[in-house]
C-alpha cells in the first residue's frame, strides 16, 4: 500500500469550497436549523408537536419546602451506646434500672429498630417502627406515642 505523502486539506488549498459542494452546504449547526433543542418554537415548532407531544407546557406542582415535615429519625443502634452519655448530660432520667428516653427532647421523631438494646426503656416519640417497638419490648421496656 502506497503511504499518502500529502494532506487531503493540503491538497484542497486554494479551490473555493475544499471539497464540501456548495458553500452553503458547510456550515456548521446553521446547515441544521441549530443544535439540538433550537428553534422548537419556531422553524421546528410541528417537529416537536409531532415528536414530543408533552414538551410544551406546564403539569402538576411542587409543595413549597416550608410545608414538608421530613421526619428526623433515630435506629436503635444509634441511641443504645450513647444512653450513659445521655444520663450524665441529664437529658434522659433513670427510674430503678430502667431509662426514660423522651426523644422528642433529643430531637428525633422516630425511632427505628435497626441494631441490638442493651438497656431496658421507656420511650416517648411520635412514632415507632414495629421492630422498634418489639425489640424494646423484648427487652422489658415499653413505648408511648405521644
């Protein structure tokens, strides 16, 4: 196979249009109209009627964020380990060997039951998962949903 010694563009140098035809025929993104979502609204507007039929207007809404309550949730093997931290901060009280855990105080709303209870509670919160409820359960102490 002969090696080409010269360039395609060296060659075309100096002839009108470099090998493209017209010159119209070589213009960039203005040969097609524009890129890619261009002149939807305009010289492609029965383009996109036709193809994406729902790209033109508005559906449904979104909740303004100071209306959403994300719930602040808690697993159990988060607040097993820190119960004596808890009791030396005074945020927690002790009755006999069982603790009383308000976690609407610790900041939480519910309590989730993932990981192991160590320590026998009473626990206030607005809400319980069901194994949160059976592993404190399990371990003699009890739940109130306040």
């Amino acid at each position: 196979m002969v090696v080409k010694r010269t360039k395609k563009i060296l060659k075309k140098r100096g002839h009108r249009t470099v090998g493209y035809g017209a010159g119209k025929k070589h213009r960039g993104s203005g040969s097609r109209g524009g890129v890619g979502m261009a002149g939807l609204h305009k010289h492609k507007r029965m383009r996109a009627l036709k193809y994406m039929p729902d790209h033109f207007g508005k559906r449904g809404f979104k909740r303004p964020q100071k209306m959403i309550k994300i719930q602040k949730i808690i697993n159990i093997k988060q607040l097993d380990p820190q119960i004596d931290k808890l009791l030396k901060e005074k945020k927690i009280q002790k009755e006999k060997d069982t603790f009383i855990v308000k976690l609407d105080d610790l900041g939480y709303d519910k309590l989730l039951g993932t990981g192991k209870l160590n320590h026998k509670l009473i626990i206030e919160a607005k809400a319980f998962s069901e194994s949160a409820i059976k592993k404190i359960e399990e371990s003699g102490g009890k739940t109130i949903t306040v």
